[in-house]
C-alpha cells in the first residue's frame, strides 16, 4: 500500500514538473511557423531523436552552415559607405540590379537597363547584406530548433537586434529607396521585392520562441516594427503600386503582406490578401496550358517561372491557415498552381529543350523544383512527383536540407 502511494505521489510530482516548467511541453510540439510545415519539422526533429540515420546528412549539412553563420556578420543598414537621399542612413536603400551606367554619358547618367545582367555595384548598397542576414538566421535558427543548441539560437537573436531593434544600427520601417536607378529615380514600388526576406524571419523568430536568448522585449519590440512595417505596405504609394503589379512582384508582395500580418496578429488582413489570390494572382499568371507568360518573357525564364511559382507554393501554404484552398483552385480553362508545376517539369527533368530565353543556365535553378515536387506529391497525393526528385540533376537529397525541412513520407492514395 505504501509502495502505490509513494508511486502515486512520484507520479503527481512529474506531472507537475512538465506542467509548470516552461518548455518541457513546448518542445514536443510542432512550432509556430507558416512558411515552413509545422507538423513535417516536428516529424524530422522526433526522427532525429529517434536515431533516424536517413535525416543525419542532411542534419549535418545544416549544422556545417551554422557553424559558419555562427562567424558571420552582424549586418545593418548603417554599413553602407552613403546616407539617402531622406538623409537618414537608418533608411533601406538599393538600386535596381539590372541598371548599369550609360555608356554614352560623362557621368554614367542616366542608368541603362541590361535585363539579367546584374551590376556589382549593388553590392555596396543594403540588398545584399539584407540577403546574408535571411540566410544566417534561417540557419541558425532550424540548427538550433533541431538540436537545442543554445549557442546558435543566442547569434540568430543578436543578428536580428542588430537589424531591426538597436537604436544605433536599425532599419527604419519603410522601404521609401528601394531598387533606385540613379539617374532617373530615387526609389521604386519594385524595390518591395528585396524585403520578402522578412517573412521567413518571421519562422525563424517563431523557432527561436524557446530559447532565453529571445526575450518577451525582443518579441514585443520586433512585432511592434513589423506592424508600422506592415502599415507602410499597405498604405504607402509605393506599396500599392507593388500590389498592383501582375508578375512575379505581386506574388511575393502577397507573401511578405500576409505573413507579416499573421506574424502581428491580423489575421483578418492576411485572409482579405489570400482570399484574392486565386483571381488576382494564378487566373492573371497562369495559362491553360501552365506557362507563364510574364515570366517567360524575362532572359533569365526558367528561373523567373520556377521562381513565381514557388511563391505560389509558399501563398498556398500560408492560406490554409485560414481554411483556404489554393491547391485544388482551378478556373474553367484550367489556369492552376497545378498547371504550372506540369509545364516545367519535363524541362526541368530535361525531356524537352527550353525553348526561351535562359542566359545564365536555368539548371540553377533547380533547387526550387527539389521543394516543389516533394510538397505536391504530398498535396496531390501523387507519388510520381516524389519519384521525379532523383531524376533531377545536380542534387544530393542525402544532404539537401528541404530533406529536413519536408520529410519524405507514404504517400496513401495516388490521384492524377
């Protein structure tokens, strides 16, 4: 009798550790992300525990990055070697890739456009380093999600307060310089494009929830400058024209606008954003026959059309969210994510010889075709596209970290 109530009472005592220590459920639930499958991480990370030898490749890979990112940076908009013309230098500026000086000109003056031809001279402006930021805080943040390593989550949270919380090195929350030509504009609506960077440092913080090292402050500061963020996207001039346009540029304004406004609590504006996306975005951009007209037009096709089309990818993830279903969305001609994915693939899997432009060898791109067949095999419960992976070429999925990120799993039923 005394041994059942001593085991009783151990038994309570346990109960009550996980219920009041912080964490200890937590940790055994898939985390809050939108850009990322919340229930695949979770299955990658209890795999992992479990000793899964098929996922430690590609585990090792990330942590390989993440050792690097660990020496990397920090970033901020303060590095670049000039003020704007506003005249803060807290302010994001970066000029057009595209825009070379004129040749013909004493002063370079006005920019000329070369479509596909990027001029280095971005790299002096805060495009560039906003793109090392994204990348090291992905990495260290799925490094630390997937081993508890604190040490990672501690450089992903300062990387983040460099860039936008520290008084001395943070980006004011605009875009009002974004992609200037020199020469004819200080600034474009086109320029929103460099900063959908910011939705997956959304996941990212959402990763790094657990950790002491990301304070309820830090929360509470950055979703305070994602909100005035937020607002300046929807209301500004240079907002709206972004939102207006019909090409890859809308799609990933709808991306970084309804991730934002999830990541702030709006909900009701992420669901007015996606809700239109079926007419506003795949009806415009997409084909009966899956092309993409506005992308196949650009010298660098392939990876313009495989580029809108994940965004698709990442706007249909982020609308089940709130109960919509762009998967299955089709119009009565046929124009559908579906559609689109069909028409690369057998370029992709080099059936058929691409018959656009591609100036730069579109099998560098191929990286987000890996994404998007393993996600449509699963959302079309059509195992051939999961079969098509190792087809493509110039991939180790051993190593690949989408083989983390989208574990592969038994596909049940196969439907055309």
């Amino acid at each position: 009798m005394k041994r059942k109530i001593v085991s009783g009472c151990i038994a309570l005592f346990f109960i009550f550790v996980v219920l009041t220590t912080p964490g200890l459920l937590a940790e055994s639930k898939p985390p809050r992300v939108f850009l990322y499958d919340a229930e695949d991480l979770a299955l990658s990370k209890s795999r992992l525990e479990a000793g899964d030898e098929t996922l430690q490749p590609a585990l090792d890979s990330l942590l390989h990055q993440a050792d690097r990112a660990l020496q990397q940076g920090p970033w901020s908009v303060m590095d670049k070697p000039f003020t704007p013309p506003g005249g803060d230098k807290h302010d994001y500026m970066s000029v057009g890739p595209y825009w070379w000086p004129n040749p013909d000109t004493e002063d370079g003056l006005p920019y000329i456009r070369k479509d596909g031809l990027t001029n280095p001279e971005r790299e002096l402006y805060d495009r560039v380093p906003l793109e090392k930021l994204t990348s090291a805080v992905k990495t260290l943040s799925l490094a630390y999600y997937f081993t508890d390593h604190e040490l990672y989550a501690a450089r992903a949270a300062g990387l983040i307060r460099v860039w936008f919380l520290d008084d001395s090195t943070r980006m004011n929350p605009n875009l009002n310089y974004g992609q200037a030509i020199p020469g004819i504009t200080i600034g474009r609506g086109i320029g929103i494009i460099d900063t959908y960077r910011f939705a997956p440092i959304c996941d990212a913080i959402r990763l790094l929830e657990l950790s002491g090292h990301w304070t309820d402050r830090d929360h509470a500061a950055i979703k305070k400058w994602f909100d005035k963020y937020l607002h300046w996207l929807l209301t500004s001039d240079h907002g709206k024209d972004e939102a207006a346009k019909e090409n890859n540029h809308g799609t990933f304004y709808d991306i970084q606008t309804s991730r934002l406004a999830f990541f702030v609590g709006r909900e009701d504006i992420a669901e007015k954003i996606l809700s239109r996306v079926p007419e506003k975005r795949i009806a415009v951009q997409i084909e009966p026959d899956g092309r993409q007209p506005l992308e196949l037009s650009r010298t660098s096709a392939f990876g313009y059309s495989s580029g809108n089309l994940r965004g698709l990818f990442r706007l249909a993830m982020l609308a089940e969210h709130v109960g919509l279903d762009l998967w299955h969305f089709r119009t009565t001609d046929g124009r559908s994510i579906r559609a689109g994915l069909e028409f690369l693939l057998p370029f992709a899997l080099q059936e058929k010889e691409w018959p656009y432009q591609m100036i730069h060898g579109w099998r560098n791109h191929l990286d987000k075709m890996y994404f998007m067949l393993r996600i449509a095999a699963q959302k079309y419960q059509y195992p051939p596209y999961e079969e098509m992976i190792d087809r493509l070429p110039r991939v180790d999925t051993k190593t690949h970290r989408f083989t983390l990120l989208y574990p592969k799993k038994e596909i049940a039923t196969q439907k055309q």
